[in-house]
C-alpha cells in the first residue's frame, strides 16, 4: 500500500539557487522524489538537457499546447513561456512520489488553488546584494536582464509571506537540509499518512 505523493511548489527569486538546491535534493537518496519538468520557449543555458532541466521548444508548439490544454498552468516570465504539463503532475504523482515543482509565483497561485494540499516553500537570497552576484556569476545567455530580474526580486520578496515555508539560500548544504526536513517531517502529516493506517488497522 502506498501513500499519495505530495507536491512542493517551490519558488524563488531568479539567481536566488533554487535550481542548484533541487539539484542537490534529487540526489540524495530521499526514497522517491521526483520533479516536474517544465515546458519553457526559453534557450537551454549551459549544461541544461532538454527532457531533464526543461522541455525545450518553441513558441508555435507551445502555443499549439495551450490550445490542446495540455498545460495546468502556464505564464510569461521574462517574455518567455513556461508551463506546466499535465502529463507532468500526473506522471510524477501517480508513482506515489513526492513532487517538486519550480514555478513562478503566478505558477504557485494556480498549482495551489487546483492542487489544495500542495505545500509551497519561498526561497530567498541572504540579500539583494548577494542576489545580483549570483545572478552575474551564472553564465548565461540572459546576463542582458540581470536589472530586470533584480527588479522583479524586490516584488516577489515582498509575497514570500504568502508560502506555507521560507528558506534562506545562503549555506547551500543547510538550505538543503531545510527543504529535506519539509519533505521528510510531510510524510508524517495525520492527512496524508492516515487513509493508509485506517486501512491497515481497520480504524
Ligand atoms: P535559480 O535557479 O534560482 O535561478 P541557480 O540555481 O541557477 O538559481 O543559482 C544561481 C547562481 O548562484 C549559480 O551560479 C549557483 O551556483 C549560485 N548559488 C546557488 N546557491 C548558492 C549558495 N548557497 N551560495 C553561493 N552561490 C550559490
Ligand atoms: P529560469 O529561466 O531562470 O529557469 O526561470 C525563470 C522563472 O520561470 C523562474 O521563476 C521559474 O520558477 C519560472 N518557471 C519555470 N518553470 C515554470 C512553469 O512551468 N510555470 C511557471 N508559472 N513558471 C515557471
């Protein structure tokens, strides 16, 4: 018998680590977590693998998508199209696994009102400062809008009271351990666990 995977949205200003701290998340042996893999018509960054960071394609398709309502939700962000498949959330719970979501706070807004019991974790940088080194340090074919994601980091900061967690991205190994800890302290949750002890204890 298994339980019912969880989603965690997870949103964070652009630069703030969010990508390297799933990263790190999904190689550790957390007995089933897995990601949803995005549909983006932005260009792969280095080291980025269409079908393992994002599915990689262009407007027309993504548009085509849209209108075949293939996505649970969708947004521009940075002129770009992002979206979340519903062949994603499905397949990624379906195997009973926790599910981690990387999505704008529009994207949140959604996945939270069509998905109730998901969890969001707002991840911050330790500061602004900090925030606009990491974003020039990522070698990137969008160093044009560093100004411009530094902007939209000041606007999002101020929603992140909205999520269920706030994370600090400023040890990387201790951000981790945080989001470990949502994870791992979740699966004990009596709303998630207790449809399987009812069944097994017959109460
Ligand atoms: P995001 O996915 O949130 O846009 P990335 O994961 O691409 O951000 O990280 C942006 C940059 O910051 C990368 O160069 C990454 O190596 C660096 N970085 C991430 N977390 C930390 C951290 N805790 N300390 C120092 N540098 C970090
Ligand atoms: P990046 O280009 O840095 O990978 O992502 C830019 C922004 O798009 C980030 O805030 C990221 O969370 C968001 N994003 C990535 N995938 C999705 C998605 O499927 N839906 C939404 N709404 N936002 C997404």
């Amino acid at each position: 018998m298994k339980e019912k995977g969880q989603i965690f949205i997870i949103t964070a200003p652009s630069g703030t680590g969010k990508t390297t701290i799933i990263k790190n998340i999904l190689k550790k042996d957390m007995g089933g977590v897995g990601y949803s893999v995005s549909h983006t018509t932005r260009k792969p960054r280095e080291g980025e693998v269409n079908g393992l960071h994002y599915y990689f394609i262009d407007r027309e398709d993504f548009e085509k998508m849209i209108e075949a309502h293939e996505f649970v939700e969708w947004a521009v962000v940075y002129d770009q199209l992002y979206g979340t498949s519903v062949s994603s959330i499905s397949r990624g719970l379906s195997s009973g696994k926790d599910l981690l979501m990387d999505v704008d706070i529009q994207g949140s807004q959604e996945i939270k009102r069509q998905f109730p019991e998901s969890l969001s974790i707002f991840i911050l940088p330790p500061s602004l400062d900090i925030l606009k080194k990491r974003l020039q340090k990522r070698s990137t074919n969008d160093k044009m809008n560093t100004g411009l994601r530094l902007k939209k980091a000041v606007e999002e900061i101020q929603r992140c009271h909205d999520y269920d967690f706030i994370i600090v991205n400023d040890d990387l190994q201790q951000a981790v351990k945080e989001i470990e800890a949502i994870i791992v302290a979740q699966r004990a949750n009596k709303n998630r666990r207790f449809p399987l002890i009812q069944k097994i204890f017959h109460i």
